[in-house]
C-alpha cells in the first residue's frame, strides 16, 4: 500500500509517499481501506516539532525522542471495512466507516489496522466519506471541552478563535447545547463564523474583546492568544476559561485561579468516546453539525497540504482524498 512516511521532523518536505506493507488484522481488528482523511494541526505541530512552552520534551518522549516513533502522521479517517481479524463481530468486510485513531496516528496510508472496540463506527449513508473523515478531531475535541464546562442553556459563550477545525466545532455544538454564541477570528472568516451559528463576530485585527467591556460565562481560547491574565476582566464570576491550547505556565496558573477566584480554567487533552463519534455522525445526518471543510488534495500532494496546515489560517479541515489519483 502507499503510505506517506515521516521518517524525521521538520518541514513537510520531510514527508514521503512510499509503498509499504499492507497490515493484517489480527484476532479482534478490522483492516480499513482508507477513502478520506484530514491533516489537522496536531500532524503540523508532531511533524515539526512545534509545540506550547513546556511540551517539548514531553511530546519527544511520548513521540520518539529523535524521530517520530509512527512514521504515519493522520489521525482521523472515513473508508470501508476491507477485512477482519478472528473474533470480530461488530463489523462486516464492506461495511462504511470512519474512525478516530487519535494518538495512534497513522491514517496517512491507504489502509490502516484498528481495534474493532476503538474509536471506529459505521458511517451514516447520507454521509460523504470526506465529511466523515472530519468529524472526529475538532468534533470530539470540541465536545470534551464543553461538557467540562457543563455548559448550560441561555450562557454566553465565545470562541477565540472560531474558524480553524475545533473552533468551528465549538461554535456549531455550544450553539446546539443552548448557549449564545460569540465567535473571534479574521475579517476574510467573519461570515463564515455567523453562518455556524455565532450571534456575534468580533473581528480580531480590528477589535479586542478583552477590552470592549462585554462579559462571558464561557470562553473558549483555541489560539493560545487569550490566557486568564488577558482575559480575566471578560469572563464572569463563576466563569469558565477553556483553554484548548496553552503552553505549561499558563496550566499551572490555571490551577491556581481555579482554585483562589472564584472562576475556573480548564485545560489539557481532550479525551474522545465512542458515543462521541456516535453523536457526531448522528448530528451531521441531521445537519446540526457540519465539518467545515477548507480544501481537498489528493494524496500525491500531502506536502502542499501540510504547507497549508502550517500557516494556522485553514478555515475547518484540510481533507487529504485517497480515491483521487491527482
Ligand atoms: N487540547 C487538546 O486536546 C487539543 C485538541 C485539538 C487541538 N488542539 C490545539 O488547538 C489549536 C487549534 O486547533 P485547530 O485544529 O482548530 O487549528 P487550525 O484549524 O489550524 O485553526 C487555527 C485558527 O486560528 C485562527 N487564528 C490565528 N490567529 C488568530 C488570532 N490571533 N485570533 C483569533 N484566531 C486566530 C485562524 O483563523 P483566522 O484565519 O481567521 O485568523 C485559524 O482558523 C491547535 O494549536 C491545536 O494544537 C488542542
């Protein structure tokens, strides 16, 4: 099978399309034909080693120390089941699916060999294998945070950062769970944001909603740009701060204002569950959440996506479509 390899970090040039052994399902696996995929910034930041302040050891211990330990990059996938291990009962070869093999990686191939009680779930029939293959990483991201949150009916809510994979996510799924919605980005995605769901867009490069004197039960920071330090005056007493990305200091001040201010801030990975995946599809089937998808490239330019991941402004998800032979 072709499969894009990266045998070192650094710049996408580092990526390889190489042929490979296809794997085989052991007893208890399903080997999947991969149709679609996504290059999402956890592939930007493993592959080049980009990381927040205080992750760069800990992400070269868990990912090879000098090279990256899995050498397929991809984390979430849509395609169909091309055979099973002894044993498998949940699934049957032919059956459409998609799947989230999260820290595993490896969905950059064009077959993949997961566990048949991961994070694997049969594919709704109205559903694209492109939309499919991204629900998963903002999707499940998105909900971990909210439901941390215990984010209620009626709360104002926003999104710093509201156009990349997981803030398009937060946007659509706070909207559904209730809350009002206030989405930050630039000016070429304010409507973009508005069409998810936001009742208000702030446009970052001209506004700063740290210092506009409006206040939030919620917010949700997705670019590192809004710490509790920046933005204490905006959120509310008994207010939660989501920080999906930050770097180590400000976690541990986090854990300190959480347990002095009376607001709390919430940070880390985000964890995905099946029912999640379940949810997700369910809630694209109905059209209640819809993965923005930015771009498609065939495999044979998964430098020229990376490229593109790398410049922080994909608008949702960049899929990578492996039925396109480009
Ligand atoms: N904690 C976790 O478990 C977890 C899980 C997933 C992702 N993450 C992290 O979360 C971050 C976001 O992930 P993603 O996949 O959504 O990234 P992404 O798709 O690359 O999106 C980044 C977005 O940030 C926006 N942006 C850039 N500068 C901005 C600024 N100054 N103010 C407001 N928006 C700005 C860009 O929009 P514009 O073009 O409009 O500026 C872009 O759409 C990544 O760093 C990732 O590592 C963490």
């Amino acid at each position: 099978m072709k499969a894009v390899l990266a045998e070192r970090y650094g710049p996408p040039e580092v990526l390889q399309i190489r042929e490979i052994a296809t794997p085989t399902p052991k007893a208890g696996e399903i080997l999947i034909r991969i149709h679609a995929t996504t290059v999402t910034s956890a592939d930007w930041r493993l592959r080049s080693q980009t990381v927040p302040t205080g992750f760069g050891l800990i992400m070269r211990l868990v990912f090879g120390l000098r090279k990256p330990r899995q050498p397929i990059l991809g984390s979430e996938l849509a395609g169909v089941v091309a055979a099973i291990g002894r044993d498998v009962t949940r699934f049957q070869v032919g059956e459409r699916v998609f799947a989230f093999s999260d820290m595993r990686l490896g969905c950059h191939a064009e077959y993949i060999v997961l566990p048949q009680d991961g994070l694997v779930v049969a594919t709704p029939p109205g559903l694209t294998d492109d939309t499919a293959a991204a629900l998963c990483f903002g999707g499940t991201t998105a909900l971990d945070f909210l439901r941390r949150a215990k984010v209620r009916r009626g709360e104002r809510l926003l999104v710093n950062g509201a156009s990349g994979a997981v803030g398009t996510a937060v946007v659509q799924l706070a909207r559904r769970a209730g809350a009002e919605v206030t989405g930050v980005c630039s000016t070429a995605n304010l409507d973009l944001v508005r069409s998810l769901g936001a009742v208000q867009v702030i446009d970052y490069s001209r506004d700063d909603f740290t210092g506009n004197g409006e206040t939030y039960d919620v917010i949700v920071d997705t670019v590192g740009t809004a710490p509790f330090s920046r933005c204490r005056r905006s959120l509310k007493p008994g207010g939660r701060l989501l920080l999906v990305l930050a770097g180590l200091p400000d976690m541990l001040r986090g854990l300190w204002v959480s347990l002095t201010s009376g607001r709390r801030v919430i940070a880390g990975p985000a964890a995905a569950k099946l029912d999640d995946l379940r949810m997700l599809a369910a809630l694209a089937e109905t059209g209640e959440f819809q993965p923005v998808i930015d771009r498609i490239y065939p495999l044979q330019q998964i430098v020229e996506a990376h490229r593109y991941v790398d410049t922080g402004r994909k608008k949702g998800n960049v899929i990578i479509s492996m039925r396109d032979k480009g």
